[in-house]
C-alpha cells in the first residue's frame, strides 16, 4: 500500500494532540519516532534526562500501537541507525517512500534549520499558548520587552484569574509575598515519583552500557514517563504542595531539594503534559479553597507568563542572541560544576542534588549556580551547555534565555533589566546553607570569608561605569564608590585570589 503520509514525532513532542499527528490515516500513514546518538550526546546529557526522553518515547510509541496507528521506531541500539534525525528521516523515505514527511515544528533553532531540509510540511506547535508570531507582534516596537506586562495579556487571552477585565485580588502579580526565609524545621511533602517499570529498565540498563562517562546519577530515577504519570504527578502537587509554594518558592534548605515545587517542567517540556490544563486546575484550586491566591498566581505566572515569554524571546532573537555576551565574560567554568566538590554549601548542595535527580528549583540555578557563573564571569557558552547538560527539563528554548538572559545578563537586558548578582547575604536571607559552611558569610576578605562576598563587590566594580547609568544598579555602584581604598582593594584582592584558584583547578 502507498505510504501517504511519514509523520515524524520528536522525543519532546509526545503529546496525543501533536499537530504532526492532527488528521492521521491509520490505513495510509506512518508515525515515526527515532532515538539518535546527535540528540543523546550534543551535550554530555544527564543519563537521567536520556532515560526520561528514551523511555517516554518507547511508552508513547506502546500507546499509538494499542490505538492500530503504525509506528516506525528506531531504537538507539539498532546497528542501522544512523545516529541523526535527518539520517533516520532519510532512511524511512527510502524504505516507504511516502508522498510527503509532516513534522511539527521543533522547540531548538539548530533542530528547526535541519527539519526545513526533509520536512515537505512543518506545523506550528499548538502545545504553546502563545505563537511565535503572536510574540513578535507584541514586541515590535517595544524599547523593553517585559514578561509582566506580557503576561498580564496572556490573562486577558485564556481570561485565568480574572474578574471581567481585572486581576482576582486585585493585583495581577504576588510575588511580594512569596519571598519568606524556611524555618529550619519545615517538612515539605515527598513528591509523587515513579518506580521503573520494565520498559525504563531496559532504557536504563541501554543508558549504562552506552553513556557511562555521561554527568549524573541514575539511582534516584523516578521521573513520570507517561501521560498518565504525569497527570498523577500533578494532581499530587495541586493536593499536596501548591497551597505552600507561594511562600515557600524561593526558599532553600541543605538535603531539601524538591520543597513545595511541583517537579512537573520536565514532564511539560516533553509534551505529557499541557500548560492550559496546569493553568485551569490551579485556578480550581484557588476557587474551591485549596490554596491561596499567591501560591496560585505564582505558579500560573510561572507557566502562562515566563515560560511563554522565554520560549518568544528566543525564537525573536535567535540565532544572534546564542553570540551574546555583554558583560564580556571568558572565563572557564570551574571542574566543580561538574563534581559537586566544593567548600561551598550553597553550591556543594545544589549540584549535587542535580547530580543525584537532574533537579534544582530556579532560585537555587538563578541565584546559588548562576549567580556565581555571573559574578566570577564565566563564559556564557560554557555555562550554557552545563545547564543545558544537567537538568531533565533543559531544551535550548528554554534554557538559552534563563541562562543567558536571566541568570548571566549575558543579553544586556533583553530579560532582565538588571544583572541578578548577590553578595553571601541574599543565600543566608533565603537559606540555611550558611550555618554549617565551611565559609564565614559575614566576613568578606579574610582566608574563611564566603566567596559571594568579595566576588559580588568585584563583579560591582569591574562593570561600576556600566551599572551607574542602570537604575537598578546605580545604588550599588555608588556604594563601590564611595568605600575606603583600602576596604576596595581588600575585597578586589580576596576576590582575584578566589578567581586564581579557579583558573589553577584548585578547590575553592
């Protein structure tokens, strides 16, 4: 029988409803879905995020064969595989031959040039709430393109949280409120996890043989690999933790690595989820008195807001905005990003619980690893691909933008109109990490001083003529000014000796 139709899923597109799926003929057309070695290893991925996507791929695979649709599926081992997602599109036109290959257009820039070369016909991805081209039109023209203003659009548009044309509450935004330091004692509920079953077994026992020397654990796997998995997972969150994630969100605590998060980014990023659902339970759960309005809002800023608002900012800008770097940072990433072996707390706890479960909650990849990537000044690039490389809900549209933008102010201002730099103060406000480190965070240039500190006034004044015209850095930049001599040149001298260490490999 003539194929009519090749209809190519990718492994973050597993979602029934994929726009490459929309009137599939199971008589006349063939799904295909390939694991490929390009995708596996164009950064050392965490063996947890490959086993996530190898495994959600193969389930999602199961599902379309129990529904009659046929499925062509390359699996990573198979010794004609041809290692790339062009090789193995080229392969299945040569063995069917159907009358065109239908794809739905690809979260990755790079991924999103080669599909233009084999796909006849590329599908807008409906999964998003908002369109490229609907972004652009609510950037053109504008000086600053701010996500608060965007997402109070994207209220207007799915009409969430609203009360005729007004924000429930009275404000659109309660981010004021979710900013409160742990008590030390607090016990957040175990998330949901799920043990593998005997597909992910064989994905990770292929995973072991096959990227040994990739980063990361594969002991603690327990992320959902189905649609239905995931729906568990979520309405666990909602039930559980929302009603404390607005208060609780940017906090930290040492061997607490999930608190009240809902853990549910790497599940949407695959397509086993869709954010308007997301969107819609939280806003039940505020009306039926589960949780309140700030732990509602925040998590639905989170979704119908930033993540939205990220995924336009890098589709407007790319491919320059992957050359940017205006704070002209060239430094090495330091070894222990990628060994957690540091006498740092703060950044000990937190990559080594990205070692151990491909996690970390955003204040913990904003403002312990990325704040110290911006003020020790290394490279975009690099840290770009560690971040890319080391969490399961990492894919470039939407790790570029919150790496580069946010965390490193590497786009000058694209994201955020000021760098997010932190002295030692803001982690012990936020945490407890600081009471049993090895570092003193009330002291700033002596041998045990927290390394935030002096790095945080070097980093001031190293770019002090470029904040002092930034509002929002002006005041910091006045403070470099007007210290002692002596005070600056014994933070610069802490600072240069901690960033000598780094440049040697010496633990710091």
């Amino acid at each position: 029988m003539k194929i009519a139709a090749l209809r190519v899923v990718l492994g973050d597109q597993l979602s029934r409803g994929i726009a490459s799926l929309e009137g599939l003929n199971p008589e006349t057309d063939i799904v295909m879905l390939a694991e490929v070695m390009g995708e596996c290893t164009y950064v050392p991925h965490h063996r947890q995020k490959i086993i996530l996507v190898l495994s959600a791929m193969r389930h999602f695979a199961h599902a379309l064969q129990a529904r009659g649709v046929r499925v062509r599926y390359i699996k990573l081992d198979d010794p004609a595989n041809s290692g790339t997602i062009p090789g193995e599109v080229a392969r299945a036109v040569d063995a069917l031959s159907p009358a065109r290959v239908i794809a739905t257009a690809p979260g990755e820039y790079r991924v999103r040039r080669a599909m233009e070369d084999w796909a006849d016909e590329i599908r807008e991805d409906h999964r998003f709430l908002a369109t490229t081209g609907e972004f652009a039109a609510w950037a053109a023209g504008k000086t600053q393109l701010r996500m608060e203003f965007f997402y109070r659009e994207m209220r207007r548009k799915y009409r969430i949280l609203l009360h005729g044309d007004q924000p429930v509450g009275g404000k659109w935004n309660f981010d004021s409120e979710n900013r409160k330091r742990p008590p030390v004692d607090i016990k957040p509920p175990k998330p949901l996890r799920f043990p593998p079953d005997a597909i992910t077994d064989e994905v990770i026992a292929l995973v072991r043989a096959t990227f040994p020397d990739h980063y990361g654990d594969i002991e603690a796997f327990g992320f959902p690999v189905t649609a239905q998995q995931a729906s568990a997972a979520a309405a666990d969150f909602f039930a559980h933790r929302l009603g404390q994630f607005g208060e609780w969100q940017d906090a930290m605590l040492p061997d607490q690595p999930f608190m009240f998060h809902s853990l549910l980014s790497a599940a949407l990023n695959l397509g086993l989820l869709a954010p308007l659902d997301l969107c819609q339970a939280a806003e039940v759960a505020y009306h039926e008195g589960v949780a309140p309005l700030n732990a509602v809002e925040g998590f639905i800023r989170q979704i119908l807001g930033w993540r939205e608002y990220i995924r336009g900012i890098y589709w407007l800008h790319m491919p320059e905005y992957a050359a940017r770097n205006s704070l002209n940072a060239h430094r090495k990433i330091p070894e222990f990003y990628w060994t957690g072996q540091t006498d740092m707390a703060c950044m000990k706890d937190a990559i080594g619980q990205t070692m151990r479960y491909a996690y970390a909650h955003h204040i913990q990849r904003l403002m312990i690893t990325g704040n110290f990537a911006l003020l020790a000044g290394l490279d975009p690039a690099q840290i770009d691909e560690w971040y890319l490389a080391v969490y399961a809900d990492a894919y470039e549209w939407v790790e570029m933008p919150n790496t580069r933008g946010m965390a490193l102010h590497a786009d000058g201002g694209i994201v955020g109109s000021k760098p997010y730099a932190a002295s030692g103060a803001y982690i012990n406000r936020m945490s407890h990490y600081c009471t049993n480190c090895h570092y003193d965070v009330s002291e700033a240039t002596t041998p045990r001083a927290c390394p935030f500190n002096a790095l945080y006034w070097d980093f001031i004044a190293r770019h002090a003529e470029r904040f002092a015209q930034n509002p929002r850095m002006a005041m910091p930049a006045r403070s470099w000014a007007k210290m002692p001599a002596e005070k600056q040149l014994a933070l610069q001298g802490r600072a240069a000796t901690l960033l000598r260490r780094l440049e040697k490999g010496e633990k710091i």
